[in-house]
C-alpha cells in the first residue's frame, strides 16, 4: 500500500539550507580555536543535531563549544537564511498534491524549522506538524525522532515514508521501520562522496527532483501490490 504518512527532513529536502548551514559551522568552529573541512564537516554533522554536533566535535576534534560560540552561530545561521534561504524547487507545487497527511522531522531546533519554514513560504503547507530533535533524547540516526512523528501523527511505522537527503537520515529511517527515500536534488548534494555515502546507506529509492516525488510514492504502492 502507499504510505498513510510522508515524513520530511527540513534541511536539504524542503528547504535548500545545507551549504549555508555549514558554512555557519565552520565560522562556529574557527571561532571556537579549531579548523575542520568543507568535506569533513558534511562527512561528520550532515544530518545531525547540535548536541551530536556538539559532542562529536570535543570527542574527535577536542574542542569544547561554549554557549557563546552557539549563539555566535545561529545568529550568523539566522541572517544566512533571512537573506539567501530558498526552498528546494519543486516542492511548494508537490505539497498540495501529495493527497496524504505530510510532517517534517529535523535535526534542527523548533525556532529554525520554522523560521527556514517561513521565509520560504513552505510554514503553512506544514504547520503545525513540525517535530524537533530536541523533543526526543536521541538525535539521527537514532530512530526515535521518527518515531515520535509517527506516533504523534498516529501513523503506524511501517506505513511511513520519509524523505532525506543524510546518511543518518536514512539509518534513522531504516532504523524505525520505515521506508525511505534519498533526496539529492539539493545544491550540496552534487558532492561525490556524499552521494557515495547516501548510497550505500541503501535507501528504497534515489531520487534527485521533487517533482517526481508523487509519481514515485504512486509507483511504490504499485510495486508493493505486483510483489
């Protein structure tokens, strides 16, 4: 059957953000004492949450972020979206015309999924079922963010799909039960080794332009009936 319940990461799935959002990391880090690439920070924190972020950075780059360093960044985060933030093409016309209830599930705090949200014009397609890692205790690639979408969508697991553009994005997904799709139409995607990296997460699909997401949630359930 096609899914009863379509999940949404924010990031580089509805909102073209990853670029920015690393480059504001980085400004974070250089401030904080330490240097880590461009490749680097997609291969450590793409997808991830903060506190991840956080704990992955004193743990293998030994530097320590205070709250100082984080305010720095989601003020520098914050002026990067006001001014450069786009949604992802295509994905304001396939919203209305998924036929199914959709919620986005995001690495990111409440405050910056809605604001991404609003000044792309993407909140009212979505609002109010907008879910955060800081309402679960742990964060991607950990199931539980999914999980708590669904429940609180009173959507069965198996009966999701979820739309991502990480690596633990999708071990998240597949971690919860739930079908899912690698998006790669975002402007950071076109990275070889990311790419690399989505696929041999092993994904139900790969798929690169959000307007044939319809098409392929229909073919899905078609597949399912002919097996």
């Amino acid at each position: 059957m096609t899914p009863e319940l379509v999940i949404f990461d924010c990031d580089g799935v509805l909102v073209d953000s990853e670029a920015l959002s690393v480059s504001a990391l980085l400004g974070m880090i250089e401030l904080a004492g330490g240097t880590v690439s461009e490749d680097a920070a997609y291969e450590h924190f793409l997808g991830k949450s903060m506190k991840s972020v956080r704990e992955i950075l004193g743990r293998e780059f030994g530097l320590e972020i205070s709250d100082r360093h984080l305010t720095a960044m989601r003020v520098d985060l914050m002026r990067k979206f006001r001014e450069e933030l786009k949604p992802i093409p295509g994905v304001k016309e396939v919203l209305p015309k998924l036929g199914r209830p959709c919620c986005v599930a995001s690495s990111g705090t409440l405050e910056r999924i809605r604001y991404a949200l609003d000044v792309t014009g993407l909140l009212p397609l979505l609002e109010p079922h907008l879910f955060s890692a800081t309402m679960v205790k742990r964060g991607k690639p950990a199931p539980d963010l999914f999980l708590h979408a669904a429940a609180s969508m009173r959507a069965h697991p198996r009966n999701c799909l979820v739309i991502e553009d990480s690596p633990a994005g999708v071990a998240a997904a597949r971690a919860a039960s739930m079908r899912v799709f690698a998006f790669t139409g975002g402007s950071h995607a076109s990275n070889p080794t990311l790419k690399a990296r989505l696929a041999s997460t092993e994904p139900d699909f790969i798929f690169a332009d959000m307007l044939q997401l319809p098409d392929l949630i229909a073919g899905l359930g078609a597949r399912e009936k002919a097996s």
